[in-house]
C-alpha cells in the first residue's frame, strides 16, 4: 500500500489516510457565522473525495474577531449547533474533521465586526487595511484566552474529532509569536519566552475546557519571510516546545500577510522544484519534537508526497488549492494515478473573497 493510504493516529483520533485538507476559508456563512446548507454541500463533496482529515476553514472565537466576509463563526453556542450537519456528513464517509479556530487581532476588519475598531498585541500599522489597532490591555488578553477555551468547548460539542488553533499568517497568535508584530514590554512581550505566554495561556485554557483526551492541533508559521519577523531557527525554537504546552500534532506553514504581499500562498507552482516550499523548515521542526507533523505548501506531486512521508519524518501532507481544484484526488491516487493536481497556482480562489469558494480556472462561470 502506498504510504499515503496507511493509516494514523493523532492522539486519539484514528484517520485513515495521511492527506489532510488544510484549512481554507469558504466564505459561505451569513453575516453572524453561521453555517448553511452550501457549507455542507462543500464538505460532503470533499469528504466524497477520499480525504483521511479536514481542516475546516478558520472560526473566529469573539464577535469582534472576524478577518473575512462569510468566514465561520464559533463565538456563540447556537453557531456550533448549526455545524452539527457538517460533521454527520464528513462522518458518513468515513472522514475525520477538526475545526480550526482564530482570532484575526490586527486583521480584524471594522467593517465586518460591528464597526469596533481592532484591538491587537501592538499599536502597529496595518498597511493594506490602512488601520493602527489599539493595543490590547491585560483585561482585553485575559478575555481573548477565555474566548479560545469556549470557543473549543463548542467544537467539541458540536461533534468535532478536534480543534486547531491557528497561529500562522499573521492573525492574532501569530502577532503575539513574531517580533515583527509582538512590541509589548509587559509579560505578554519581549523575550521569547513571553511571547509564547499567550499561546501558553490559550493551550492551558482549551484543555481546561475540553478535558486531556480531546485532540489539539496547531498551525504554526515555521518562518514569517519578513525582515524583523520569524526566523527559520524560531520556528523550531517555538515547535520544541508545544508537546509541553499539551500540543497533539503540528501543521507547518509560513509566512505572514505583510502589506499587499502573501507570503504564505504562493503562486506559480509549476516544477516539482516549486514544490514543498516548507520542507526544510519541517526537517528542522522534525529534529525538535516528536509530534506528528502535517506538511502544506505547494504540494502537487502524489510521487513527491509518498517521499515525504515515507522518508522524511512527515507523518501528514496537507492540501488546500489542489482539493478547491478537484476534491477527487485522493480518491484518483487511492485507484493508482500519478496524475499531478490540476492546479495552476492563480490564486484566484484565494483572492476573490466576495464569494463563495470555488476553483475559477476549473469553474469560471
């Protein structure tokens, strides 16, 4: 059997491949975050398609927290009653689903959260939202670690086989982790010791809440590609220490939203060369813990990702834009293809956020 269709465990939860959707936001929920029916629609297709685990798109865990329109909300009990459906369905066919929960700090965009004007871990600029947030008080941090506890408690209670916090790409966690965005000279900031206490802080209050056995997942940003943020040799730094703080495995991303520039999701994946663009970080995470790793980044190549997992110490591969593209996949390489995914690195499906997710170069009508 090929090494991409033997079975895994993260903590507890049993997946019966190792290619993981990775969390991509849908832009399919109404104006309070709450899901639908079309939501269901997305994830009865992906799960249909043969994936051994799905990363929903990220859930903001405060009213005031939302970094997109359409994007899932979980700061209310009733919002996780309404997903309820999304999890019998991706049951029903045999996959696992964890929901990934955020709060976009800085990125929050006042148009969208009520007009409240953004509160986040420094009063930086934020040049494409054209804002300087507010820095956050104690009692704002205080209150934001409480919101990630419930807002965990509800994933667990809606049926979910795990949370994941996210803490890459420059949202909240994210800015707390990087000097770039991390100014503060209080406990919350400086060192980096105390630029962990806020993801610290969040792991202990989500354990608190969903008890020892529940499975918690984390995103991290392996490397910020922005002077002054950080640091191939940060990331692992920071990946040593998430077993300690109750961690059950590590997805291993990179980059940040700085001004107009992504730098997490790149274009023009057309070489195997171009591919796996976050290995090298991985290799130096996989020499400083024993976590299970998830790979994402630019991964095209079924050839390729059997190597990763097979020889590299990586115990998952995660796909975004290749599922948007065409959610069989995984079913096509169970059958035996080699076929390369369809995707052409626009980028589109990530850029037009006024609606719905969806492939534009497969699906342009």
């Amino acid at each position: 059997m090929s090494a991409l269709f033997e079975p895994a465990k993260i903590g507890r939860m049993e997946i019966k491949n190792r290619l993981v959707r990775s969390a991509t936001c849908e832009w399919m929920c109404d104006a309070d975050g709450r899901a639908g029916q079309n939501l269901v629609d997305l994830y009865t297709t992906l799960a249909k398609g043969g994936v051994g685990l799905i990363v929903t798109g990220h859930g903001y865990v405060s009213r005031t927290g939302r970094a997109s329109p359409g994007q899932i909300g979980i700061y209310d009990d009733s919002l996780a009653e309404a997903l309820k459906p999304v999890v019998e369905v991706i049951h029903r066919e045999g996959a696992r689903v964890v929901m990934q929960i955020n709060h976009a700090g800085a990125r929050a965009r006042p148009d969208l959260n009520d007009g409240v004007h953004p509160k986040a871990v420094s009063s930086m600029h934020v040049p494409d939202l054209n804002l300087t947030p507010t820095e956050m008080t104690e009692q704002d941090i205080l209150e934001l670690i409480r919101d990630y506890g419930r807002a965990a408690r509800r994933v667990k209670e809606a049926g979910f086989d795990g949370v994941q916090l996210h803490a890459a790409h420059g949202y909240l966690i994210s800015q707390f982790l990087s000097p770039l965005t991390n100014r503060r000279e209080d406990r919350w900031g400086g060192s980096f010791d105390r630029r962990l206490r806020f993801l610290q802080a969040v792991c202990e209050e989500v354990r608190d809440q969903v008890g020892p056995e529940f499975p918690l997942l984390i995103k991290i940003a392996s490397q910020d590609f922005v002077h002054g943020g950080l640091t191939p040799q940060d990331g692992a730094r920071i990946a040593a220490r998430l077993a300690d703080f109750g961690l059950d495995a590590i997805e291993v991303s990179g980059g940040v939203e700085f001004g107009k520039t992504r730098y997490s999701v790149r274009a023009g994946i057309k070489e195997r060369s171009d591919e796996a663009y976050f290995l090298d970080n991985a290799r130096r995470i996989r020499d400083v813990t024993d976590l299970p790793l998830m790979l994402v980044g630019g991964l095209r190549t079924p050839e390729l990702m059997e190597r990763i997992v097979a020889d590299e110490g990586i115990d998952f591969v995660s796909l975004c834009r290749p599922l948007i593209n065409d959610p069989e996949l995984p079913n096509k390489w169970l059958d035996g293809s080699d076929e390369r995914a369809g995707c052409i690195s626009c980028n589109q499906c990530l850029i037009r956020r006024d609606m719905p997710l969806r492939c534009w170069y497969r699906y342009p009508e």
